[in-house]
C-alpha cells in the first residue's frame, strides 16, 4: 500500500440480498483486497455470514446475507468511500428505494477511530449501534472494540442489541472461512 505510514484500521459491513448472495460478497471481499490501497486482514478480519431479515424497506424482500470485513487502507476516509461505490457500482448495485434490496452493500463502519460529520460521510456509522446483523459479526472479530462516539465496546452494544431487537433474525450460516472457498483464496494466500 502506498501512501500513509501507518495504515487505517478500518471495519467495513458487507449485506446482499439479491442473487448469488454468498459469491456476491466474496466477489467484494475479493475486490476489496486486488486494491493496491487496501489489504483484507484475512489471518484475523473476516467475520462469519450471518442471515438476516430485512429492517425498513419496501415489503417482501428476501433475507440477507451480512459479515464484517476488517481491512487495512492507506486511503483517507472519503476516498475510500468513493472506492466502496465503485465497488458497489461494478457488482451491479442499482440504488432505488432506501432500505431496499440490492446485489452488494457496503459500509464503512469505523475508520480507526476517526470521529467524521461530513455531508456525504458519516464515521462512525451512525446506524452501527442499531443493527444486530452488524453488530453479532463486528463482535466476532472486535470484542472490545469501542465505540468512538458511545464510548462503550462493541460486545456490549451486541449484547444491548440482542435484548431489545430479540425478534429480529439474525444467523450465523458460514463460519469464517467462507470468503476463502473458491475465490479468494488465492488473494488470501497472497497475503500469508
């Protein structure tokens, strides 16, 4: 990576609901580490796949599939921003109802832990402490993680979560080697 001396840790929340979930995700975790600005931290920083209901939206969508993705960037917040579109924009992403579905999300979570109130971007995520289908794998990976803003670890706010959105579904359907079978592994190799 080229740029910054010492690389942004960044926690990236990855969802697709429409097609082939499962390689849609890998395709971006593939993507996201071919960047020459990002490296997917795969010894430690790709979460199990959690399904997931939909929140808010039109009605009648299918579930989700969602992980979290730590990466290592050398690229300022905003820019990577314009990068996860990218991404999001090459996987087919077609933006129509807020909340509706789609082929690939991506969000940047957190950046290190960057406080950033801009108009086109928000760190950290300010739903992050909200959802339990980003909160269970963010858990998995960062435990004691804190909040920037709550000032409060992300196993706490998983285990708030889980006691006031209960009814919400939310599980676990791939351990974390799932982006590493067929596909990615030879981009996980490439950083061993």
């Amino acid at each position: 990576m080229s740029g910054r001396r010492h690389p942004a840790q960044v926690y990236l929340g990855l969802g697709a609901n429409l097609g082939d979930l499962q390689s849609a995700l890998r395709a971006a975790v593939a993507a996201l580490d071919r960047h020459p600005d990002m490296a997917v931290d795969w010894e430690q920083g790709v979460a199990s796949l959690y399904e997931t209901s939909p929140l808010g939206g039109p009605p009648g969508q299918p579930p989700y599939l969602n992980t979290v993705v730590r990466i290592f960037t050398s690229l300022p917040a905003g820019v990577l921003l314009h990068e996860l579109l990218a991404i999001e924009d090459a996987q087919g992403r077609v933006r129509g109802a807020r909340w509706g579905p789609r082929t690939l999300d991506l969000d940047l979570l957190l950046y290190d832990d960057a406080v950033i109130d801009e108009p086109d971007l928000v760190v950290p995520h300010p739903r992050l402490h909200e959802r339990r289908f980003v909160l269970e794998p963010l858990c998995e990976l960062a435990p004691r993680l804190v909040h920037p803003l709550l000032r409060v670890s992300v196993a706490e706010l998983c285990e708030h979560r889980r006691h006031v959105a209960a009814a919400q579904q939310v599980n676990r359907v791939a351990g974390r080697d799932w982006a590493t079978v067929g596909g990615a592994s030879s981009a996980a190799s490439a950083h061993s």
